[in-house]
C-alpha cells in the first residue's frame, strides 16, 4: 500500500470509529428533568456488569451528573458503597417515575464489610447523585421524574 493509501485508510478507519463511539455514547447518557424544570445528565447502568460497577473509582461528580441504574422489574435493590471515593445521594424510584426512597450523604466505605442501603419501598430505578444534590434540587418523596431511556438490551 501506498504511503497516502494508508493514510486514507486510517482517517477512513477514525471517523468510523469515531461515529461508532458517538452512537455508543448516545445511548449511554439521558437527561432526567427533575420537577422544577431543571435537568441533571444520567449515565446508564443496563447491565450486570455495569449496575455492579456503577460509580467505583470516580473521583468526582458534577451536580447536574448522576447514574441511572435500571432494573427489569421492580424489588428493594440494595446498593453499597464498597470502591465508591465520592459520597452520594441514591434515590430509588417506581415505575411510574416517582421518587419512593432517598438516602442522603451516603459515605465512601472505608473499611470491610461495607453497609448496605436498602429502600422502604421497591423502585424500578435507582438514581444516585453527587452527596447534597437531592436537597439542592428540592427533590422529595413522591416527587416525580421525567426522562426517557433509549431502546437498547442489557447485556448481562
């Protein structure tokens, strides 16, 4: 191959990729609008791997950033803060988009075992967000979410 064929085929090569990422990256992020109007920017937990990863090792996350762990039927999930560096709100939320549960400021685990928290009441999703976000948005039980998740299949 030629020194300009291959330069052809590995910017062809990139901006395939690059759409390919880009679609990816579409569907793993969603907009959730919060009832004041304001809207905080979700990534996606679908699958196993994923919802038992969620937010380990990050260092930080904005207040208008969360994760949406999405479940396929509704049940008390507990979550843990093992791995987790950041504290976080975690909201367990209903099929029909309401708020059921919230625990506030929960803290990184430091040592083992690691708590566990559990909700009142079964959620279908669970929202965390950075510690203190919860009461900077107002948010409240009962309360309701909008948002629309993208039709893709969780991979377990």
């Amino acid at each position: 191959m030629t020194r300009r064929m291959t330069g052809s085929f590995l910017l062809t090569l990139l901006a395939g990729s690059l759409l390919f990422c880009q679609g990816v990256r579409r569907d793993k992020f969603i907009k959730i609008y919060l009832p004041d109007g304001r809207s905080v920017t979700a990534e996606l937990a679908v699958s196993d791997e994923e919802r038992q990863r969620g937010l380990m090792f990050r260092e930080k996350l904005q207040l208008d950033q969360g994760m949406l762990f999405v479940f396929e039927r509704e049940s008390a999930y507990a979550f843990w803060m093992k791995n987790t560096l950041i504290p976080l709100d975690m909201l367990w939320v209903d099929k029909d988009r309401r708020i059921v549960h919230i625990w506030r400021n929960v803290p990184p685990c430091k040592e083992d075992p690691c708590p566990s928290y559990a909700p009142d009441r079964p959620g279908l999703y669970v929202l965390e967000l950075a510690a203190g976000a919860s009461d900077r948005f107002g948010l409240k039980l009962f309360d309701r979410l909008e948002f629309t998740l993208p039709k893709i299949k969780p991979r377990s």
